[in-house]
C-alpha cells in the first residue's frame, strides 16, 4: 500500500459518499490533507474526527462554483502546510433529465460544479506543482463518461467533458512532471445513488442495479477510494491521461 506521509492532498466533495471515502483512506496512508465541502457542520466533524486520530487534516468550506473559490482553497492548503501535491477533484452534483426535461439553470448548475470549478480548481493548483515539478491530479468522472445513460444529459455530458479534460492537461503537462488521470466509477452506494434512482424502494433499486452489472453488485464507496489514491501515488508513476473505469464491467459490455 502505499504511503502519502508528508505529501499534501485536496480532495473536493470531501464530506461525504465517495469523497469521504477517499479522504479517510488517504488519511489512512499518512497523508496531509485538505478537506473541501460546502457542508460545514459535516466537514469540522470530520477535520475533528480525524484529527483526534492523529491526523494532520485542514477543513476548509467552499461552494466551488463561486468565482474566487479555486485560488482561496489553494491558499489555504499552501499556508497550512506548504504545498500541494495531490488534487482529487471530487464534488460533483447530479440532475436528472432529459434535454427537454433540463433547463438552462439546471444544465449550468451541473456544469458549474463538475467541469468548470475542476477546470478552476486544476488552473490554481498548476503553478505549485509546476514549481516543484511534481504532482498528481485525479479527477473522479464516471462511467457514463465512457457511455450514454437515459435521463441524465447534463451530467452524462458534464463527466464526458470531464473525461477530455483529464486527457488534455495530462499532455499539457506530462514533460513537466504532472499526471493527471481519472477514476470512472459505475453506480456505488451513496447519497448520489438515492438522487438518481429516486425510488423510495432502496433495496428494490440495489436489486435492479446489480441485474445490469456483471460483478452483481454495485461498488463500495471504498473501492472507488483505493482507486483513486493508487493513481495519485508513486505505484501509478507511470500513468498519466487514463480513464480508469471501476465499474464492475458494466462498459466492458
């Protein structure tokens, strides 16, 4: 397994579902880490939680989509501890519709928070790690990213883009010691999961969503969370503009 000790981590979406998840496992490799989320009550449990337990973590509330909250969420992470070298762009929303279900205030609320503050968020944090020329960058998309889905059009385009996104920085910035890749969960049991599905029946919509998926389940948040510290460690140094799909098989079909 390997260990972040004295490595300084942003993880967006942080209070929560998979973001939660990722934190509490980065934390479990030593990392240093910078927890955002708009939920501040969630988020100072957590910093305090994990901080009684002896890690080294900043909370730090943000709407992401307001225009100057990329460059405060860096500054606050390079006066806490110096640097940054991991970025897991995280947060995310979901809404449900299709193109004559979706209106203009909802097509850019999603793409407000899960394309252009990662875009934001990426831009801030590029100068610290050029300076060091080193760092990794992992933004958590979807496999809907690699597919089509039903009645979720502006989330389905928001993680395509996403997706180039990754793939576009990755060559950006791949001479100057910068890996930027993707983790493309399928359906995982979380919050997002009930938005989605909206049925009241939780165990009717586990039931159904495994049918489609060849493993027959769908994913633990902390299966996405050790995908997504293995792409920002050393062990994927090697890796840079991947998608990586931990779906269960569901776009292997």
């Amino acid at each position: 397994m390997a260990l972040f000790q004295g490595k300084t981590c942003i993880v967006t979406g942080a209070t929560s579902g998979i973001g939660l998840a990722i934190a509490e496992e980065l934390a479990s490799r030593q990392a240093q880490l910078v927890l955002v989320g708009r939920n501040r009550t969630a988020g100072q449990a957590i910093e305090a939680r994990l901080q009684a337990a002896g890690h080294a973590v900043l909370y730090v509330a943000a709407d992401l989509t307001e225009p100057s909250a990329s460059e405060a969420v860096v500054a606050a992470a390079v006066a806490r501890f110096g640097t940054v070298d991991v970025l897991v762009n995280n947060a995310g929303r979901l809404i449900n519709g299709t193109a004559l279900e979706c209106t203009d205030e909802q097509w850019h609320q999603v793409l407000d928070l899960n394309l252009t503050s990662v875009f934001k968020l990426t831009r801030a944090v590029l100068p610290v790690m050029l300076a060091q020329r080193r760092g990794a960058i992992v933004n958590v998309a979807s496999d809907w990213a690699l597919m089509g889905a039903r009645r979720a059009l502006a989330y389905c385009v928001s993680k395509a883009a996403l997706a180039q996104l990754t793939r576009c920085v990755a060559l950006d910035h791949a001479e100057q010691g910068i890996r930027v890749n993707a983790v493309c969960p399928g359906d995982t049991d979380t919050p997002m999961l009930d938005l989605a599905e909206d049925n009241p029946d939780r165990a009717q919509t586990m039931k159904s969503l495994a049918s489609g998926i060849p493993l027959g389940r769908v994913a633990r948040p902390q299966e996405i969370a050790m995908a997504v510290a293995f792409l920002a460690s050393e062990d994927a140094s090697f890796m840079t503009g991947a998608l990586m799909p931990v779906d269960g098989g569901t776009s292997a079909q």
